[in-house]
C-alpha cells in the first residue's frame, strides 16, 4: 500500500469525492481517505503521478509520503505536528474582536441602549458602511470558507464550505445592496427610508456565521491534531543506541549502524536495541511494550529477544536478527500507521444532506427570482425574494445540529471521567455491537497479588510466608514482590539470608539460620521435593484457575504453596453484564496462555476467549470481527495500539501506557470499566440528539422556504429576509437548547437500556479465529521410539499420541522406530514422552 498526504480536505463530502475521484483512476484497485490524518492509502498498480494528478483535478491537493521508514523518526515527528489549531485559534480570535464592534454597532445602540459617537446620531449610512467595513474584514479573514466553498460548488461537489460560503455571501450582498439605498434615500433627504431599510442590514449575520463555524473547525482541528499522537509516541520509544562487541572489543553506536548478525550486549536496566537471540547469559525481560504482560519472561541462551523491551536482571549477549524498519516495534509503528491511513471516514450527517440540500436551494432561489421577474415584479423585489429562500437556508442550524450535541456530549464525559478524542467517536460508540477487551490491566488489575496461601502438614500459615518472604526478600521478580508485599500487609517478620541465588528453571535457593530454602514452581520444586498428594492436587487446581502456585520448601521438606494471580478489578463483571444487557458480544483478547484466560473470562462472564495473540494478532482478530458489525477495543498496553487503532471504536484505560491512550478514540480517565458502558449510553443519548436536532433544523428550513419564496403572497404571508434570519435563529436556538438536555443523564445509570437491534453474531468467526491461530500456534515433534515391532504397536502408540490433548495428528513408522507429532504449543515433550512410556515403549529421544 502506497500512503499520500492530502490538503484541502474540510469535511466528509471532500474526503469522499478525493475516495471516489482516485478510485476511477485505472489500476487503483482500493483506495481509502482519512479526514482525520488527512492521509490516503491506494492499493494497486496505477502510477503515484496519476493519482497525485487525480486529487487535484478534484481540487485537492496530494503529495507521495516517505517509503522508506527509517529507524530514526524525527523528521516524521515534524511532519506530524498540528499546524492548523494555531491559525484556526489566530482567525477566531481576530474574528470576535471584529464581531463585537460590529454588533455594537448594529443592535448595541437598539437593543441595549449604548450610546453611539456623535457622528453616527441619525447617520444611517455611515453606520451601515462601518457595519459593511467590519462584515468584510470578518469575512476576509476567514477567506478559507469562501475559496473551499466556492471551489467544491465549481466541481459540483457542495460541502459546508458551500453552505457558510453562500449564507454569508447573501447575507453580505444583500445588505450591500440595502446600504446602495440607503445612500440613495440620504441624496433625496429621505430619513424615513433610510430608518426603515436599517432593519434590512444583515452584516452582523454575514460575520456571526463564519465567527460561529470557525469554533467548531477549531475544535475539529485540535482533535485531529491529537490522532496522530499515537504514532509519534511508538517512534520515541525506538532505542537510540547499541552497545555492539566488534573483535572483542564493546562499542556505543547510533542505532542506525546496528546490522544483521551483529553481536551486541544488554546490561540490566537497558532497553533491547533490535531484535535478536540471545547467544549468552539469562536474565528477566520485561515485554510489556509488546505484549501488555506485567510479568517479565525470562530469556537464556537460544531465546528471542525483541527491541524495546527492558532487561531487567542479567546480562546478555545477543546476536542481531532483524533491525531498522524490520523489528517487530517499527512494525507496530507501520501497524498503526496503515490502520491509521486506511480507517473509513465517519461521514458526518450534516455533510451528507448538504450535497443535496445546497443545490436544492439554490435553485429554489433561482426559480424564485426568476417567477416574480416573470409575474411582473420589480427586480428589487424578486431578488429580495430569492435572497430571503438563501438567507433562511443559512447553515447555523444545519452546522450546529451534530457539534453541540457533541460539544454537551462531550462535557458530560469529561464530568464523568470518560474523554472523546473526536466528535467522530462519540457519534460512533452508540453503534458498537461488539467489544473487545485486553485482558491484563482492563479487566485484570495489571499486578500480580498473593490469592491463595496453602501450608504443609507441620507448617502455618505464619511459619510459611516468614519463610517465603524471607526467601523472596533478595528477589527483584514481580511474583516475588506480590509474597512480600502480602507479608508485610500481614505483619509477617522477614529475616536476612544468606548464599541467595536464582537458579534455572524459576527457582530460588539461600541459607537462614542453617537451613537450605528453596522456591520455585511445580516443576522446578518436584524435580528435586516429594510432592505429597494433596499439595500437588492443590497446586494443580490453582493453575487451572489461572493461578500461579509458588512452592516453598526447608532442607527438602515442603513448606506449603502460595498463589499469585493477575486479579479481577471488582467492577469487571458488573462492567460487562452491562454491555451483555446492552446486546453487545464481549470478546477478551489476551497474549496468556489458555487456561489462564478461560479462567478469568469465567469469573468475568466474557461471551468469547481468544488467548495466545500478539499485537498483529489482536490486530487481525479486530479486522476480522469488523465483518460481523462495529468493534470496539478496550485496551491499556502498547501492544494494543495496532487493535486500538483499526477498532471502529479504540478505548484505553486511563492508567495504561500513553501509547495506547494516544491510539485510542475514547480514554477512561478513572479506569473504570463500567465507563465503557457509560460512554456507549451517552453516545446513543447523544445520537439520539442529534436526530432531533437535525429534524427542527429542516422542519423550520422545510416551513420558512416555501415562505421565503412567496408562495402564501395571496394569504397575506410573505417572509423578508430579515423574518428569514429570524427563523434561522429560532431554529438555532431550538437546536441549542435541545442540546442542553443531555446535562440531564445519568451515565452510569443501566435501568433505561435498552438492547441494540443490530446484535452480531460472532461465534462462527471465533472458531475461524481460533483455528487459524491453533494452526499458527502448531509445532511438530520428531521422536526416536524403540520396542515396536509391528503395525499393531504403530497404532497403539498413535492412539496413545492422539489421545493427549491438543496433539493433532501423530504419524508413527516401526521400521524406522519413529513417531512425527504436530500439537499445539503448549504440548510438551515431557507429555508426549510419558504417553509413550505408558503404552509399554521406550523413547530414545525427542526433537
């Protein structure tokens, strides 16, 4: 996919008609434009010189993004700073302080009672021309809307340009005519006329409007400028240098020189510069820049390591294996930016109307002037008649309808901790039929905590978490953290020990008071302990739920056993019974393995698991789902960025990394799940509004029309444009106050719910989902196999084989005493050895 950058585009209607203009160029095969990022991703073979010629036949303008993606991305930081905000702001505030002298001069003096200088006392004209002064620098500074406006209306392509374009040029035209006879009523002397004709000046409308509309391209500015956050966070976290070992000797170089198959080394407290394997040591690496995981993995000789994740504890020497743009973090940076460039623009419903509703009126105005000509009226009269059907067709309404909807909206979710990006995703959360949700800090609490505490026969609870505590007092290992802080929680003493060490395999060994400690899991502990029946029934039961049991034992006498588990925060399950009585399917992604996921989604009451994903996965997984409706993604790590991203809807927990909050479209300020269905019921109120709010904008444009054009001349009802300006700011004011009323929800309150009608049903593309990561997830195992003498011992061992779980298939030969067995990844030779031994044969060897 080639990237462009795209100029000119002010609304859905232009980012649309750049889609429709590129994708009829021949060989563009697909082609999708972001409002948002102001960039385009185009698939296919045609030429970047004819799409580039494309948009700006179109009338945009269009220009190649880098294709080749350096390690150092500063110069893309550059190129991603808001620019716009800033001259927005700049021609919002030159244009208030124009405004308020204008309406000074135009309803101060009437309806306030100011008084006016001297010189304008029964100067009709001269005030008229100093309102007409003041439109016209209003109207210069905010020149844009006029150059868009008139140019989309060129290529027939109306937007709201058009429409703030056309009212204000009508109000602006015709109250310049009204001052030409003004100023012909003052050669004759007639102040009478010149009185009358002042409630005819409509300049303050002319500026008003353009001062009103720049407010919400402010705003809309602002928010796009932060979309792009995301992308200019994952580029800060690429490491800046490398320590590499050239002929034995360790250099400092600029990340930019590290090549494959370089040897570089990682001291604890580094970050890993590139991807690679580790050749030497062992040490603890905190992934959680990729996989969200708070529990550090630990790395030795023959691992893989990955750029951006934290050595924690020992040192490694590593071999280079994928660097620059090919690691896995500049893949999670082009990740978001791809999902970012090829997200669908959210078509706002102002724009979709307004590329009907403008040419409507326009001719409307035309036939109007043009039927009184023919009826014999003046030509001040006709075009004061054509005039009046523009003027009551002003934008106000029309543009205000969806922005303070969203701008009460918005409020309200600032008042309860929920934060929209955009005004695109606060109309877009109400829809969301299906959410996805990172297990590991949204619905888990992110910190591993002490859950189960099991002593030995001739051991206390006491007796053991001094023990314990004692034993993981000189560990920096997060598990450990959990037993000591339970143990201070609990008031336990915690005695110094001696000879600590941390041995393979996830144990810990010392000396206290004579005696030999030893921790570690099952497997290390039973490798070296008896374990009594009961403990080990236990400890198998904890792993099942998710848990993760830690033995302890005294001069090889089992202690006891304690839990650390990634716990449920409390609001979870409360959290997603909400959105299940809402008609949403939850979906928990997570890079765990199964059985601890399917354990917390039990506890949660989550309708689908999908365990074992990376960040590219999650991203696929929400690709996928998007088939079936609009997904949202409930997320706080980077890892989840890419998912953020190409969700629909991307939601981050306040408390996670600012990269997934810079990629998401909503951010949970408290971190509280059940703001996930908070923000979904105040998305659908705001919807709500909004509908309404564009209803009375047509319904008194639908009346004022027909009236404005003269059509009940002969019931005495004719509409001059000053009654025009009159409806349009009732039909304003309607809209405004309407909007007020959504200060009255109660966001957290689920009585008033109600089911969406659009539910999804996603269980068939979970099984398409979990079978193509089952598939990806596969290994296969060579065994050497002595003792099977015939076909009968080959079938007796493939059943014994296929008879595990998550072995898939297992092809077994006598003649040549072997057995290939594909399984999934958590399938160990250890299983697969002991089947073999059961069924009465000898395993010589696996592979």
């Amino acid at each position: 996919m080639e990237q462009y950058n795209v100029t000119g585009m002010s609304c859905a209607a232009c980012s649309a008609r750049v889609e429709k203009a590129v994708s009829a160029v021949p060989g563009v095969s697909s082609c999708s434009v972001s409002l948002l990022t102001n960039s385009m991703g185009v698939e296919g073979s045609a030429s970047s010189s004819d799409i580039i010629k494309a948009v700006q036949d179109a009338g945009y303008g269009a220009s190649l993004k880098g294709s080749k993606r350096t390690v150092d991305h500063s110069e893309e930081e550059r190129a991603l700073e808001d620019h716009e905000t800033p001259r927005l702001k700049k021609r919002l505030l030159a244009s208030i302080g124009f405004l308020i002298v204008l309406m000074f001069f135009s309803m101060g003096h009437m309806m306030l009672g100011l008084p006016l200088p001297p010189f304008f006392e029964g100067n009709h004209v001269a005030m008229a021309l100093v309102q007409m002064i003041l439109a016209a620098i209003v109207m210069v500074i905010n020149q844009r809307f006029f150059t868009s406006g008139f140019r989309s209306l060129i290529h027939r392509a109306p937007n709201m340009d058009s429409l703030v374009a056309l009212g204000s040029s009508a109000s602006f035209v015709w109250s310049t005519y009204v001052l030409f006879m003004m100023s012909k009523a003052q050669m004759v002397g007639d102040m009478a006329t010149q009185e009358s004709l002042m409630n005819d000046l409509y300049f303050e409308s002319a500026a008003m409007i353009l001062t009103l509309i720049t407010v919400g391209k402010m705003l809309e500015a602002r928010s796009k400028g932060k979309t792009t956050d995301a992308l200019k966070s994952l580029m800060r976290l690429s490491p800046k240098s490398a320590t590499i070992v050239r002929d034995g000797v360790e250099t400092t170089v600029p990340i930019e020189q590290v090549r494959q198959n370089d040897i570089f080394v990682v001291r604890p407290g580094e970050s890993i510069p590139v991807d690679g394997i580790v050749l030497e040591g062992a040490s603890a690496v905190n992934e959680a820049a990729l996989t969200g995981e708070s529990i550090p993995v630990d790395k030795s000789a023959g691992d893989q390591v990955s750029a951006a994740t934290i050595n924690q504890s020992g040192f490694i020497k590593c071999r280079a294996t994928r660097v620059g743009e090919d690691t896995t973090l500049s893949q999670i940076i082009k990740m978001v930016s791809d999902a970012a460039a090829t997200k669908a623009p959210i078509a706002k419903i102002a724009d979709k109307v307004s590329g009907i509703f403008v040419p409507t009126v326009i001719i409307i105005a035309l036939i109007t002037t043009a039927v009184w000509l023919i009826l014999g009226r003046q030509f001040g009269y006709a075009l004061a008649r054509g005039i009046s059907v523009l003027v009551i067709s002003c934008p106000c309404a029309l543009g205000l309808a969806t922005p303070v909807a969203i701008m009460v909206g918005n409020g309200m979710g600032a008042r309860n901790g929920i934060l929209f990006k955009t005004a695109s995703a606060l109309e877009e959360t109400g829809r969301i039929n299906i959410v996805a949700l990172d297990k590991t800090g949204t619905i888990t609490s992110g910190e591993p905590k002490v859950t189960d505490v099991i002593a030995a026969e001739g051991y206390d609870e006491k007796t053991l978490l001094r023990l314990a505590a004692s034993l993981e007092s000189r560990s920096e290992h997060p598990l450990a953290r959990a037993v000591m802080q339970y143990a201070q929680a609990s008031g336990t003493e915690i005695e110094e020990v001696g000879d600590f060490q941390a041995l393979p395999g996830n144990g810990l060994t010392a000396e206290l008071e004579g005696k030999t400690l030893t921790g570690g899991s099952l497997a290390f502990i039973s490798s070296s302990i008896g374990i009594p029946e009961d403990l080990d029934r236990h400890a198998k039961r904890l792993s099942e739920e998710g848990k993760t049991p830690l033995l302890f034992a005294e001069d090889k006498k089992l202690c006891g056993i304690i839990a650390v588990a990634d716990t449920i925060k409390a609001d979870s399950t409360r959290a997603i019974s909400e959105l299940r009585a809402m008609g949403i399917r939850t979906v928990m992604l997570t890079g765990d393995n199964e059985r601890t996921a399917k354990a917390i989604a039990s506890q949660a009451g989550v309708d689908h698991v999908i365990a074992g994903v990376l960040p590219d996965g999650k991203e696929n997984v929400i690709r996928i789902l998007k088939e079936k409706g609009k997904v949202a993604m409930v997320g706080d790590g980077i890892n989840d960025a890419p998912a953020l991203t190409r969700a629909d809807i991307g939601i981050a927990i306040g408390a996670g990394a600012d990269v997934a909050i810079d990629a998401a479209d909503v951010v949970l300020m408290k971190s509280d799940l059940l703001d996930v269905s908070a923000a979904i019921r105040l998305s659908r109120a705001t919807l709500r509004n909004i509908h309404q709010n564009l209803f009375w904008a047509f319904f008194y444009n639908t009346i004022g029309i027909p009236l404005a054009a003269g059509c009940f001349v002969a019931l005495g009802l004719t509409l001059n444009p000053m009654i025009g300006a009159a409806a349009m700011s009732l039909s304003s004011f309607c809209v405004v106050s309407n909007a007020l009323r959504l200060n009255l929800l109660k966001v957290h309150d689920s009585r008033r719910d109600r089911t969406s009608k659009a539910q999804a049903d996603i269980g068939p593309e979970i099984e398409r989902i979990e079978k193509e990561m089952n598939k990806m997830a596969e290994k296969t195992f060579n065994m050497q196999i002595e003792g099977m003498m015939c076909p009968h011992c080959e079938a007796r061992v493939k059943k014994a084989l296929e008879a595990l779980d998550g072995v898939s298939e297992a092809t077994v030969s006598h003649q040549q005493g072997s057995a290939v067995v594909k399984a999934a990844s958590a399938v160990t030779a250890e299983e697969l050895t002991k089947a073999v031994t059961d069924a009465g044969y000898e395993v010589k060897g696996v592979d």
